[in-house]
C-alpha cells in the first residue's frame, strides 16, 4: 500500500513538471528566409553597395569552388556549357560571389559566342574595366563593380544601342526572375 502510494505521487510529481513543460511558450523561432548562397557568404547581398575586400583565402572559404576559380583565379568556363548562354527569362544577373545586380535580361542577346553576352551592364559602378594583355591578347577584362570578381571580357563588337559584347562566364552569374529581384533591389 505504502509502495503504492510512493510510485503514485511519483507519477504525479513527472504529470505536473510534464505538464510545466508543455505549458511553457514556444521558442521564438525566426523564419531564416535567407538563401543557401547567403547562409555560407556572409558577403553575398543583392542590395548591399559597400565594396567587399576579403583575402583568397576567405573567398576559398565561402565561394563554390566553381564559383572562385572564375571569380578570383581568373578562369573561363567551357563555351556553351552555362545554363545562362541559350537562356531568355526575363529577370536581373547578380554576382554570384557577392550579389551585386550586374545586367539585366532586356541587355542580353544571342551572340553565340558560347558564353552569356549583353550589351550594357546595369549601372556604371556595376562593372570594373581593367586593360587585359595576357595570353597574347589586348582585351578588356570586366569585374564585379563590389567585389572586383572577374567576370569575362568586354569587346566591341556588340549590337546597338552600344556596340558593346560583355561576354560572361555563366558560372559568375546567379539569375532571378523579374518580379522577385525587382522586389529585392528595387532596380
Ligand atoms: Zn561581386
């Protein structure tokens, strides 16, 4: 009878700090509305203007390695192997290293070099110029105008209004589709 009682007020005892626990508020769980590219880089923002410094070794950390071999070793990716080369959708280009709005899609064309090409970016400051004379070439190399990513080559030989062929590595370039990257930048 004695034991009985005991086990009793035992369970009684676990009822009432079970019933503590399930009364207590929840936990203020935060919607984290931010992008996998925005979790790992803590850089990456499709509003932000400040220029973004960082060391090869903080971009290895952060970018895809797809992503950094273009972006801060200078690479190029294979002609016709980006999503964006035969591609159409009306929308805005970022900077896939740090986000910054670079072309919008009413600036692209088909100029089946193998690489996106467009034909002004989307303001002045988006885009850096630097003279490139490697590999026994006079080229204009094009970099993010934030983060100084490399992007590609500027050439003249574009269509009208400019003349211009901003040829891009895809890899380089992350897309939105209209209304949602209006909604972000405002652009
Ligand atoms: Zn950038």
């Amino acid at each position: 009878m004695n034991a009985g009682m005991k086990i009793n007020r035992q369970w009684i005892k676990t009822a009432f700090i079970l019933s503590l626990i399930a009364c207590s508020p929840p936990k203020n769980e935060t919607v984290n509305k931010l992008t996998e590219m925005e979790k790992n880089n803590p850089v990456y923002s499709n509003t932000d203007t400040s220029k973004v410094d960082l060391s090869d070794k903080e971009w290895k950390n952060i970018l895809p390695e797809n992503v950094y071999n273009i972006a801060r070793l200078k690479g190029t990716e294979r002609p016709w192997s980006s999503k964006y080369e035969d591609f159409f959708e009306t929308g805005t280009y970022y900077c896939a290293a740090c986000g910054n709005p670079l072309f919008k899609s009413n600036a692209k064309f088909e100029s089946s070099c193998g690489w996106p090409s467009f034909f002004e970016p989307i303001s002045k400051e988006s885009i850096i110029y630097t003279p490139d004379d490697s590999h026994g070439m006079h080229r204009t190399e094009v970099q993010c105008g934030r983060c100084k990513a490399h992007l590609g080559h500027v050439f003249d030989d574009g269509p009208k209004p400019t003349g211009l062929r901003y040829c891009i590595n895809g890899v380089v370039l992350d897309f939105e589709k209209a209304k949602k990257a209006e909604k972000k930048s405002g652009l």
